[in-house]
C-alpha cells in the first residue's frame, strides 16, 4: 500500500521536472526581447508613416496624436512620445515595471522612427486600398510582435493587454472596437474618404491581433 500511495507524488515529481526544462526553453532571451521590440517598432512605424502620408487615422494615442498633427504644426513623434507619459502610470501599477520599460522603449522607437522613415524613403503615390489594408498588417504585425514580448505601443495598447490578462478578452477584440469608436469621432477633422480607409486600416490591423494573439496561445513570454 505504500508503495502504491508513493507512486503517484513521485510520478507528479517526476512529470514537473520533465516539464521545467521545457517551459524554461520557451522564456525569451534579453536578445530575443531586444530584436522583437526593435522589428516591431520599425514594422509599426513604416505603418503610421505611410498612414502619415495617406492621411489615414488609427486608434488609440495614436489617433490622438494624428489628429494633433492634421491640426497643428506638431508632428506625430513628438505628440506620440508625450500623450503616453500617463500611461505609464498604469502599466507600472497593474503590470509591472517590466512591461513598463519594454512599452517605453517601444513607443521611444516609434515615436523616433515615424520622423526619421521620411527622411530615407520617399512616399510617392499610393492606392489607398493598398495602403490602408497593408499598413494596417505592418502595424498589427508590428504589435503581435511587441505584445508576445510583454510590450506595447501605449495608451489603449496597455488598457487591452491589461483586459486580455485580467478578465480573458482577446486584447485584438477589444482593441477593435475602440479603434473604430475613436476613428469615428473623426469625423469632423478628417477626410471622409480617409475616415472610411481608416475604418478598413483598423479592422485590418485588428484582425492580425485578433487571429494570432489569443489568451494562452502563445506560450514563449518573458
């Protein structure tokens, strides 16, 4: 009887230590979070630019600052850097110091790479179907990769992978339908035209989120 009663804690023991190797593996490296982060923020920031040339909006801080820069002489970067400060309040509070300084390295290299991309590549005529679909993939893409490294581009970015860790709503779903309610309040500011590729940019953008960034599907965090 003791034997049998032993069996199962030692088959138990046995399975953790098989299982902690393998779970160790999956954590990232400090490199694997460097070079996620930095090919994120570049993905990100060629998407806002070419969003910047179109005159194209997007969700979130990052709507906000669009729309400081159609109405003033401030441009995105700037605007994107300082609208986030208070977010970070949050972060550091309910998600730790850790994604609190990887979002602020994020949202630093963006705010830096959407003024330095049109200084090296020059934006000629784009479709706007083209421009609104694949620039909202680059950003989408840009934050899967920053959020499976415990990132984000800020403001509502935090809110949604604060949703998505406590209360279990795809951060893409929730993120989707805050883009298309702050998108639509501009309606007054921008283009109509540009409001409805806006619209079809953030379900783009979302639908990469909402796809491949689902609560417990991705298993390599930090």
């Amino acid at each position: 009887m003791n034997q049998e009663n032993k069996t199962p804690s030692t088959e138990n023991q046995a399975e953790e230590q098989s299982n902690s190797p393998k779970q160790d593996s999956q954590k990232h490296s400090i490199l694997d979070d460097v070079q996620g982060i930095i090919i994120g923020s570049l993905l990100a920031a060629f998407g806002i630019a070419i969003f910047s040339h179109m005159n194209f909006l997007i969700g979130g801080t990052a709507g906000a600052a669009f729309l400081t820069q159609y109405t003033t002489d401030f441009t995105f970067g700037p605007v994107f850097f300082v609208i986030n400060i208070p977010f970070y309040i949050l972060a550091i509070k309910k998600l730790g110091w850790d994604f609190t300084i990887k979002t602020f390295l994020a949202v630093s290299g963006v705010s830096f790479l959407t003024e330095y991309i049109p200084q090296i590549f020059e934006f000629g005529e784009i479709n706007p179907w083209f421009a609104a679909i694949f620039g909202g993939f680059l950003i989408g893409s840009g934050l899967l990769m920053l959020f499976r490294h415990k990132a984000s581009l800020g403001g509502l970015n935090i809110l949604s992978i604060y949703v998505q860790e406590y209360f279990q709503i795809s951060a893409g779903k929730f993120q989707m339908v805050a883009d298309t309610l702050i998108i639509s309040a501009a309606f007054f500011i921008v283009d109509w035209k540009a409001l409805l590729f806006s619209v079809l940019a953030a379900v783009a953008l979302n639908i990469i989120l909402a796809i491949n960034h689902k609560p417990g599907r991705y298993r390599g965090m930090s």
